[in-house]
C-alpha cells in the first residue's frame, strides 16, 4: 500500500498491472489518411513513372535511374495498402481471406471513391510495368554479344543502356522483391519475438526473487500455514499478478501485428493461385506473359497511359507476377557479375512464395545446359544456348554462352529447384544426364570460364549427393526411369571415350557427340556413385536379370581396370553393395521359394 505507483490519491499512468486504467492509444490510420497517401503516390511517383514514357523530353539513362529508385521508396512506404484487387471484389471473398488482407480492404472502403479506384489496382499496374521493363531488358541482353551494324541504332535509343546497365538492372530486381513478397511487415520482423524475451528477461527483479525465496523457505521451515499451497511462480511483488511492463506490452502486441502482415506475403499468393486454379496441385498453369517481343517504343506508351494496357480479366496480377520472375530468371543470365548474383538471391527467396513455379521450369534450366533448347529461346526467361552456339564476341569466344551457362547451373543449385528435381526417378534420370553429359558444352566454352563452369556442375552433384534418398517405385513408369537411368549408367562408364546418351537419344545425338572427345575421369567418377547410390535391393529382384548382369560385369571391370584410381574405390564399395544386398534379401524367408537375386557372379 505505501507504493508510489499504488496511491489511492495520486495515480500513476503505466503502473504494473494497472493497465486497464491506462489504456493504450493505437494510431490506426482513417479514410483521410488514404486519401492523402494515393495524393502523395500520384504526385511523386506515378507522375515520374508516366514522365518515362515521354517521347518528346530527354529520356536519358540518369532519368530511368532516379524514377526507379523513386518508386522503390514509395513501395517501401505504401505496400501495406496495395492489394491484388478492389476492396470490394476482395471482401466478398471474406471465407478465404487473411486477416490482414480483410483489415486492409476495409480501411480502403473508408476512404473516397476516386481513392477506392486508384488503390484497387496500383499493385496490379505496377506488376504489369515491371513485366514490361524486365521484357525489355531481356531482349537487349539475348544476344548482346554479336550485333550487326543495323542493331547500332538501338544502342542509341537507349533500349539497349537500359539493358545493360547495372544500376536500372539492380533497382528493377529490388522492386521484384518489394512488389511479389512484401506486404507492408518490417524487414527482419521475424526476429523481433527473441529480442521481446530478451527485454523481459532483462526487466526480471532477481535481487527481489531471491529474497522471496528466502523468505519462503524460512517460513516452510517454521511449518507456518499461511505459505501452504503458495503459488510461488509469481514473485514479482504485486499482489501475486505477473509484472509486465507497458512497454513490453505494447511492443508483444506490435510483434502479433508484424506476423499477421509478413505471413500475408506467402498466404495471399496461395490464395490466388487456388482461386484461379483450383484446389488441386495437378493444374495447368496458363502460358507466361514474358515475351521477347517487347521493344521500348511500347513500353513507353504503357508508361504514360493513363490506365494499364492489361485489361483482360485473364491478365491478373499473380500472372504478372509470375512473369516477372521469368524476367528474373533472365537477369541471373545477365553479362553483368553483380546483377546475375542479385536476381539469384532475389529468385531464390520468391520461390517460397512461388513455389508451385519451380515444376515447370526445371525441364527448360536442364535443356539449356545439354544444348538442346533450339525452339525455347525466351521460354521461362532463359535465352537459348543452342544459338548462343554460333554467337562470338569480337575476340571469336562464346562468352556470352558462358555467362548463360552460370546463370543457368546457378539456378539448378538453388534449395527449392534441386528439391524437386529429387523427388521422381524421372527429374533423377534428367539431372544425371544432364551432370554426367557436360563434355560438350565444355568444350565449346571460353578456357577461362571452363574451370567455374566445372565447378558449378560440381556443385549441383554435392548438394544432390548431400540430400539424397531412395525413392519407392509404385508405379510401372518409374521402374522404367530406374532402369534407363541404370542403363544410362552403365553404358557410360563400358564407353568411356564418348559422353553417353540416353537408349532414346543416341542416333539422334551421333552427330553432336563427334566432337565431344574423350570422357572426362570426373564425369565417369560422378557416374559411378550414380550407379552406387541408384542400385537397391529391389533391384535385386524386380529390375531385368540381364541389366543386374551388366552391373555386376562393369563393377569387376572398373575394379580392374581402374587401379589406384579414386574411381577404383567408389567400384569396391559398389561391389559390397551388391553383395551386402544380395546376402540381406537371400536371408528373408519371404524370398525362398519366389524370385531370387542372381549371385551367380560372385
């Protein structure tokens, strides 16, 4: 009763424990609040945006710069209110919504018509521009290495400066990053739970604790009743109620606000994707909006319309979202070292929002780096390496093939793609063939750039070996993807002077392989813990008597053959492999009397 903070007569705000008496004022925005936000977003930002599609004033390079960075900063300021559609299409959807989408539609509806409009579909028009931007930078840095003298005048235009320069490249990345994954939440609001204990931590009285239990225990020692059935986790001196400040308060409850907001940047874009392709995981995703043919004249013009050119109901802004990661995926094959790290970083971290876009992409990275994407020139933001073939610089090298090359091999190594790309025999059978048949493409690259490349591919087989798992074989289709990735295998390390095809490709392939040369021991390395890892013991007794044969053939052959070879050893552990399987399954009674594995080599 003598506490300051607990007088009858002068009472204290903020007292411990008193706070219902006290109550925390939140500002909560109102309707003039947006109103005043679109007036400051129109005045700075769209009207700099639409001055870039002036034909008739100095749209130089400086100029691009300083109105991209000036919609950067007015995303960074207004994501919050930015959603995917109007207010009201977006309420009537209420059953599936987030909270902070649902909080945020109806903070919009009380601000003005003209308001209402123009915020329902900013984040979409916005979405669209960036589209256009990264479609022009892909058609300036396609084939950017081999221009003709008719291709100089547009180097002069400045579509081509665009492309090519690091600063516009780098802002356009970073709004990819503000625009598809944010949704108003603080960076590194994640953290701030930790920081919260740590502070209340801090605020704990142990001088006070301490005494209390000593205190206590004297009077347990005493056998007093009166401290029988003692709650003794409140400590804190007020009247047994937990003591948390004000502060602490109010910053837990900011904390809930903040991971409502950050857990909306991967709820809403799963929300849309249902809502557009139902519920199951199976559907079709329509055909990317990413183009090549987009040139600067009609970027221009959808600059400085005054309403966005997308006006098909089709044309959503999760489509142009999934567009512009095409256009990132062509920025992490960018001439410029820093921008490609960028749009790797910044592709890796919007594919746990975008997950459902790495299914479709991993067939056309695998098909770029065995040089076979003649018709897919564009397809996923990927130029064509097969063309970059016959492209050479002023020096005669393929560099700008090399650079492809590591963008592409960068993107295979990425969590979420290599992930998927283990999870079916098929996508295994694609990625082996892909490691294991890289002679080609090696000797087609600069000798500077020979070495990196090895070591990328080099990469993408440490992380594969690092994450595998035996996968079951349900179905008759993966048995088969087994058996041809085994035979692939096989054929590769019997035939070591060429690269190996796959039972399909090879009278397709004779001609490409004439020049590959010799195998390299890496590649018949890499090979062969292939083959030590795919071989189980359901193989044994399900995959062709005559394919174990060939097995167990070219594993005594490598023991013979490759001595003192590292490759020698990885074949010793193949052979106890096959052994160790073969004596574990004979063991099983299940197996007497049904088809046993054939040991007869041994």
């Amino acid at each position: 009763s003598s506490h300051p903070m607990k007088s009858s007569t002068n009472f204290v705000p903020g007292a411990c424990a008193e706070l219902k008496h006290d109550g925390v004022r939140w500002c909560v925005p109102s309707g003039k609040s947006i109103d005043f936000t679109v007036y400051l977003v129109g005045r700075f930002c769209l009207k700099r945006l639409r001055s870039l599609g002036d034909t008739t004033g100095d749209n130089n390079i400086q100029r691009w710069r300083q109105s991209l960075r000036v919609l950067r900063y007015t995303l960074r300021g207004c994501l919050g209110i930015l959603l995917d559609d109007s207010a009201d299409t977006i309420l009537s959807q209420e059953g599936e919504l987030c909270p902070k989408e649902k909080a945020t539609a109806s903070l919009i509806k009380s601000s003005s018509p003209e308001s209402q409009k123009i915020l329902g579909d900013l984040r979409r028009r916005f979405c669209f521009n960036l589209m256009d931007i990264t479609c022009v930078i892909a058609k300036g840095t396609v084939d950017c290495e081999s221009k003709s003298d008719e291709n100089q005048s547009e180097k002069k235009e400045g579509g081509l400066s665009i492309s090519t320069d690091a600063k516009v490249c780098n802002e356009v990345i970073e709004i990819s990053e503000l625009l598809l994954t944010r949704r108003g939440a603080q960076y590194q609001s994640g953290s701030g739970k930790t920081i919260w204990r740590g502070q209340k931590e801090i605020l704990v009285d142990f001088f006070l604790t301490s005494e209390c239990d000593y205190i206590q225990n004297i009077l347990l020692r005493a056998d007093d009743e009166s401290q029988r059935g003692l709650n003794s986790l409140y400590k804190d001196g007020e009247e047994s109620g937990k003591n948390i400040s004000r502060c602490l308060l109010v910053n837990r409850i900011h904390i809930a606000n903040q991971t409502l907001t950050a857990s909306a940047s991967s709820q809403i874009p799963r929300r849309l994707k249902k809502l557009r392709d139902g519920a199951g995981t199976n559907a079709t995703i329509p055909a990317s909006l990413f183009t090549l043919e987009m040139n600067m004249e009609t970027l221009q013009s959808h600059l400085s319309s005054e309403e966005s050119p997308y006006k098909d109901e089709n044309c959503t802004s999760l489509r142009a979202c999934e567009a512009v990661i095409d256009g990132l995926c062509n920025l992490s094959c960018h001439p410029n070292i820093n921008v490609r790290g960028n749009a790797l970083s910044i592709t890796d971290f919007l594919m746990t929002r975008f997950g459902w876009v790495v299914k479709h992409r991993t067939s056309r990275l695998l098909s770029a780096i065995s040089l076979r994407d003649d018709d897919l020139k564009g397809v996923d933001g990927i130029p064509s390496t097969q063309e970059l073939v016959t492209q050479v610089n002023a020096q005669g090298r393929r560099t700008r093939l090399a650079e492809v090359v590591k963008g592409v091999l960068k993107l295979v190594s990425l969590p979420k793609i290599l992930k998927h790309m283990m999870w079916n025999e098929t996508d295994r059978f694609e990625l082996v063939k892909t490691v294991c048949g890289t002679q080609r493409l090696l000797s087609l690259l600069p000798p500077e750039d020979v070495a990196k490349v090895v070591y990328y591919v080099n990469s993408i087989f440490l992380l594969f070996r690092s994450r595998n798992f035996s996968l079951l074989r349900v179905s008759q289709a993966d048995q088969m993807a087994h058996e041809s990735c085994l035979e692939f295998l096989i054929d590769m390390l019997q035939d070591g002077s060429k690269s190996a095809t796959a039972p399909d490709e090879k009278n397709d392939e004779v001609a490409d392989d004439s020049d590959a040369g010799e195998m390299h021991w890496r590649d018949r390395l890499v090979a062969s813990w292939f083959l030590l890892q795919f071989v189980d013991e359901k193989d044994l007794v399900t995959t062709k008597p005559q394919l174990m044969s060939k097995v167990w053939t070219t594993c005594f052959t490598l023991i013979k053959e490759e001595v003192g070879q590292p490759i020698q050893r990885v074949s010793l552990g193949l052979l106890g492999r096959l052994v160790s399987l073969a004596l574990v399954d004979m063991s099983q009674p299940e197996s007497i009397g049904a088809g046993q594995p054939d040991v007869s080599l041994l």
